[in-house]
C-alpha cells in the first residue's frame, strides 16, 4: 500500500501521459486566447522599469505569473485542458483587483511613455 495521498497517486500517473509535442502544437491556439493576452500585458507591467507599480499590485501580479508559469500548481498543467483553466481563473483575478493599476499602466504605454 503506497503512503502517497491518492492526489499524488493521480499527478504521477497523469505526467507519464505527458507529451511535449502536443503541447507544443497546441500552443499556437493557446496564444489567441484572452488569458494569454492578459499574462503578457502582467508581464509588461512588472517588467517596466518607467512604470511606478504599488508593491502590492506587484506582489500579486508576480505571483499570479510565476503561478502560470510553473507546472505543478493547484491542477498540474499538464492535464490536458484542465491544467490551463486553473491559470487562466488565477490571471482573471489578479486581472480584476489590479484594474486600476491595468489601466493606468494601458494609459502609460498610449501616452507614448514608453
């Protein structure tokens, strides 16, 4: 009998179905997605140094993305589907507590600051 928690059971089973190519190809389609949209519009906010960010907006925003970013979150991205719709939901709301500092941010980049 394994000491692992069946959640870990599962995970490990699921990462050997795991198939770069396919993610590979299916990335393309990833990228006309509004989520994608928004992580590179979080990125280049907190990626500006002309840009003065709140320390809070900041923190949020760089954990949501570091969120996106690594594999094994609250639902491993690598489970087809589901392993994206995690980061997208995390994305959607750091999206709407940090409107204020979005749209000024849009508004920075319209005024040609940048």
């Amino acid at each position: 009998m394994s000491t692992n928690p069946p959640n870990v059971e599962k995970i490990s089973e699921l990462s050997h179905t795991y198939n770069a190519q396919q993610t590979a190809a299916a990335m393309p389609s990833y990228q006309k997605k509004s989520w994608f949209s928004d992580f590179k519009l979080l990125y280049e906010m907190i990626s500006e140094k002309k840009f003065q960010l709140q320390s809070t907006t900041m923190l949020s925003v760089g954990g949501a993305l570091a969120y996106v970013v690594l594999p094994t979150d609250v639902v491993p991205d690598f489970i087809p589907l589901m392993g994206w719709v995690d980061d997208a939901l995390v994305l959607k709301i750091v999206m709407d507590s940090a409107k204020g500092e979005i749209n000024r941010f849009r508004q920075f980049k319209v005024n040609g600051i940048l």
